[in-house]
C-alpha cells in the first residue's frame, strides 16, 4: 500500500508541474525558434546594448521602451518568432537604419542598453562588396552612404585619388543609415560583426 | 460600536473603472503618438499616405495644448504597465525585476529601484495592480460580463474551480526556465506584459505578434473553462503580488452587525474569494466590487495586518437569529 501511495503522489506531482510548464509549452509553440543565422545581416543589435547577445536576452525584459521612443521608428522585435527570444529588440538596416540620437539608451530601465558616446557605439562595421558597389564597377557616381553617414570622415570617406568611390574607415559604428540609403538593389554594403573588416572578401 | 463604512467606498468601484479606461486607453494612445512624434521629426508631412495625414492631424490637434515640441515633450509618458517612464520617473512591474534577476542572475540595482514605489504600494494595498491598473484586467472583466450574458443566453459557461496555489508554481517554473533559458520568459505569459507590447506592436508596427494569440488563448479559457481563471489560478505575476499583499494594511473586512448572509458580495467577486465568512486572504484585490454590492453596507476598509477570524453568521441574517433564539432558549432552561 506504500508504495502504491508514493507512486500516486508522483504521478500527482508530475501532473501539478505538468500543468504548472503548460502556459510556457504553449507560447513557446506560438512563437517558435527562428534559426539566428540565416538573418544576421537583418538583425543588428541596438546601439549600446550588451556586447553578448545572450547577455543581452537576459537583460532585456521586452518593454518595448527603446522603440516607443525611436524617431526614426527602427526598432523592430521578434513578434511572431523568437521562442525564448521573444519580444527582443533589433534593428534592420535594410528597412530602417539607427541615427544615433540615444534615447533608448537612456530610456532602457535595465542594464540591456547602456548609454554610450556616438563613436564608442559597437553595433557592427560596414562592409563594401566592391564587385557590387556602382562606383566601384564604374557604373556612375554615387556616394549616398557618404552623405547619409552620421558619424562623418572618420567613419566613411571617398578613396583618395577616386572620387565617389566609398571607403569604411575604422570609426564606423554600424548604425546602418547607409544601408538604407544604398539605391543598389542587392545592397553592396551591409552591417557585419567588428571582426570581418571593411571589404567583403573576394568570392572570384 | 456600531460602525458605518464611508459612503465613498460605495463609489470606488466607479473609479476603479475610470482607472482601468484610463490606463487601456493611454495603451492604446501612446503608439499613435510615437507614430506621431517619428513624423514630426522626419519633416515629411507630404510623403505620408492619407491615413498617416489623418493620425498626425488628429494627434496635432490632441497634444497642441500640452506641448509645443512634440518630439521632446511627448517623451514624458512612454511604456507600459510592464515597465515605463512617467514624468522622469521610471516605473517598472515587481514581476519583471523579479524575473529579470532570475534570467540574468545579477541584480542591477537602478532597476531594481524602479520597482519600489509599485512594491511599497502592494505592501500596503495588497494586490491593487490587478484590480485597478492592469490592462488585461480591463479586457477579462468585459469577458467576464460577457460570459454573463452568454449564461443568460443560455449558453454553456464553464465554472470550474482549481487549486489556486498553482500559480505560484507558475512563478516557481517560470522564475526557474528563466534561469535555465537566460530569457525573461515569465513576459511571454504575463498578460498585462503581452496587452501592452501587443497594442503596442499592432499599432505601430503594423501587426500583432504572438503573445496576442496567447491571450486570446486565455480568454476562451476565461469564457469556457472558469470564470476569470486565468487570473485566479495561473498568472505569475498575481502570485507574487499576492505574495507581497500578505501582510497589506488595507484590507476589505466584514461588520458582522450589519451583514444580513445575502452572498451577493461571493457571487460578484471576480477571484471567488470568500467575503462572507471573512475568508479575504493575501489574493483578493481591493478591488471594491463586494462594497459596492453589498445592499446593507456590511463591507468597509480596515486598517489591519492580518484577517479578523470568521466571525460566524450576520446578525441581520436568518441563521443568526434562530441561533440566538436557541442560545436564549437554553440559557433560560438553564435558569429553570
């Protein structure tokens, strides 16, 4: 009979906790997991945010603070997607990109986004695909990511002897506003991790 | 000895209303103006498609008298229930701390701050937040009516009652798979948390995310399995606000002198407490339904730490007075 009443009280106590992890089962069904490499280049972390994107998921209650105050309206978040990563905020730069102005970071109420000078922002670096890029393949003159750039010369200038043929330098911080200017369709420039450098690598 | 309650009590059900109405509607405001702030700053008023035209004129029209900036001035009220910022000051639910600490296991002080004005206000008034500020609160208690309606239809409205210790297993799990995870996944089921940031989402961004499946979830479970049930047996978030309403200061308590047994305040408590055998608990709400229902001012606020202990029948009951009538009838054959 003892045992008869542990294995009962087992099988209550795994039902309890059954019922207990079901509203969680149930909206991590609505909101599965989204593969994070297939979209690097569509999601770049906000200005300020923690360096580790782990860290950053656990720090971030999901408000939706930083993007109720974003003039530009670029903050964008994992809605229908994301499982675990639910309601995290991003920034595409092929539809919006960050102007730097730091209100999120100054509105975040948790240590996700820290506030942090305009050239010490670590979001990325651009890079050119110089087999793309219409300058580059003498295609005309351009030099709307030039212009767009807020960070100015020490971020992006022209090469030296070619006008209107763009070049990253290191004070780029990856906002992304050249990415939304770039009138080429397949988008030669693009925010990639610190690491990569400036000059999409050859695939010739 | 014979204490009447305040009539102002009567009314505070009203006000609870207007409070809920209140903080549904700013939801539902604050999207379209930072819709409204990010086309100001963007200086493009004639690229805006028609529709955009008509929300930055009603906008325009709606804050001109508040602000003359609106792309700074608006900034003051921003956010939702979950975590915002209201005039400089930065307001955050306990829940979110709570669970922020447990997904990241460090604790970041300055946010850990803005949840203290809301949990000294849970210490005294207990489990307020339910009853008078959240919004999903808002939308459950118009299902709530609904279902009401549908019984009067004739439709079959479930009523079934659980274990209400559950949620705070919920809490427990969810605190836990935060940790594990390293995500705050106690926001994914958290109603006011997904009502907030769904409007938000549906609003300004063009499309409602998944929480808002989750929640319409919630209030078919509502409609057809138990009454308010989501509230009463399985959100994480009133299970730590009760918790912390343990020991509130302000409770709902019973006159026993005017009572008279009607149970219309057990009927129409939307946590299915018990008000008519002083059985409040750390769960009830304050939300001043019982109060106002009440048809012989039996129900008032006290100042107290803990329940008074049942206090048996309503001396204007039924019971009471066949009781008092054989208490007198065997006190006087005690005399003979």
């Amino acid at each position: 009979m003892k045992r008869r009443s542990f294995i009962q009280q087992v099988i209550f106590g795994t039902g309890v906790l059954a019922a207990a992890s079901l509203p969680y089962g149930l909206s991590s069904l609505l909101s599965p997991k989204v593969q994070a490499a297939t979209r690097s280049r569509r999601e770049i972390p906000l200005p300020g945010a923690l360096a580790d994107p782990e860290e950053f998921a656990s720090a971030c209650i999901g408000c939706g603070l930083c993007s109720e105050v974003c003039p530009p309206h670029c903050v964008l978040f994992h809605e229908r997607d994301g499982g675990g990563r639910v309601n995290i905020p991003y920034i595409n730069p092929e539809e919006r990109g960050c102007t730097l102005c730091g209100k999120c970071m100054k509105v975040c109420p948790t240590n996700a986004l820290s506030v942090t000078a305009r050239e010490k922002v670590t979001m990325g670096i651009a890079q050119i695909d110089r087999t793309a890029c219409y300058p580059w393949v003498d295609r005309g003159i351009c030099g709307a990511c030039v212009s767009a750039c807020p960070i100015g010369e020490k971020a992006i200038n022209f090469k030296l002897w070619n006008q209107y043929r763009p070049v990253v330098q290191k004070g780029c911080v990856g906002c992304g506003l050249c990415v939304e200017v770039c009138p080429q369709p397949s988008l030669p420039i693009r925010i990639v991790d610190r690491s990569m450098g400036t000059i999409t690598p050859s695939r010739i | 000895m014979n204490k009447k309650p305040l009539t102002l009590y009567r009314h505070l059900n009203k006000l609870r209303w207007v409070s809920l109405i209140i903080v549904f509607s700013m939801l539902i405001l604050l999207p379209f103006l930072h819709m409204y702030q990010t086309f100001v700053a963007a200086h493009g008023y004639d690229l805006l498609s028609n529709a955009d035209k008509d929300i930055y004129n009603v906008m325009a029209t709606l804050t001109s008298p508040f602000t003359e900036n609106p792309a700074k001035g608006l900034d003051v009220i921003k956010g939702n229930t979950w975590s915002g910022t209201f005039f400089g000051l930065q307001l955050s639910d306990p829940l979110s701390v709570v669970s922020q600490i447990a997904a990241g296991l460090t604790i970041y002080w300055p946010f850990v701050l803005t949840a203290l004005i809301p949990v000294l206000l849970t210490l005294i008034f207990g489990r307020f937040f339910c009853g008078w500020i959240c919004p999903a609160t808002f939308l459950y208690e118009l299902n709530t009516n609904l279902a009401a309606w549908a019984h009067r239809a004739g439709l079959p409205v479930g009523n079934r009652h659980f274990d209400r210790r559950l949620k705070y297993l919920i809490l427990l799990v969810g605190l836990i798979l935060s940790a594990i995870t390293g995500s705050v996944l106690v926001a994914a089921i958290y109603p006011p948390a997904i009502v907030g940031r769904e409007l938000y989402y549906g609003i300004a961004l063009g499309g409602f995310g998944a929480g808002s499946i989750f929640f319409v979830i919630t209030l078919l479970f509502d409609l057809l399995v138990a009454r308010r049930g989501f509230c009463r047996y399985l959100c994480p978030g009133g299970a730590l606000y009760s918790l912390l309403g343990h020991f509130r200061l302000v409770r709902i308590q019973r006159l026993v002198k005017t009572c008279n047994d009607c149970a219309m305040c057990n009927a129409v408590c939307e946590f299915g407490l018990d008000p008519l055998h002083d059985n409040f608990g750390q769960e009830c709400n304050n939300c001043t339904a019982c109060i106002a229902i009440c048809p012989t001012d039996a129900l008032t606020f006290e100042i107290k730490i803990t329940d008074q202990p049942n206090q048996g029948p309503g001396h204007l009951g039924h019971l009471y007075k066949r009781e008092q009538g054989k208490n007198s009838s065997t006190k006087q054959e005690a005399i003979k």
